[in-house]
C-alpha cells in the first residue's frame, strides 16, 4: 500500500511521464482511500488545465507587451509544464 507520500509523488510524476501500470494500480486504490490524496490530485489536474487555458489566451492576445520570442518561450515553458 502506497503512504500519502509515494502517492502524491506519483501524482505528481504523473503530469510529466506515463505511469507503469502497477504505479497506476498502486495510485488508484490509495485514491479510493484517501480523501486527501484524491484532493491533491484534482487540484494538481485543475492547476495544469488553468496553466493551459492562460497559454491559449495568451498566446492569442495581441495586447500582451513583449517580444515574440519572449512570449514563445513562455508558452513552450507552459505546454511542458
């Protein structure tokens, strides 16, 4: 069984690689578990879905002052995010 802090550990991994399938396995039954873990993990998802959305709006927006090669390394630092 995965303490708190393995999971939050692989929550976390999870945003920048693909689990194994038991690191997944692993991951959902502490999720069924724990309350706080399972509240972690839907902050961390609702964090990188409103990182996303402010790289589409700011990619977008022409009245963002600031170089074009500024504002595209910016959004690149966002998409890997």
């Amino acid at each position: 069984m995965l303490s708190c802090k393995d999971a939050s550990q692989i929550i976390s991994q999870s945003l920048d690689r693909q689990l194994t399938m038991r690191e997944r396995f692993a991951l959902k039954l502490h999720l069924l578990i724990c309350k706080y873990c399972k509240q972690f993990s839907q902050q961390l998802h609702a964090i990188r879905a409103a990182l996303k959305l402010a790289n589409s709006a700011v990619e977008n927006d022409d009245t963002v002052k600031m170089p074009s090669e500024t504002k595209k390394r910016l959004m690149q630092s966002i998409e890997s995010s």
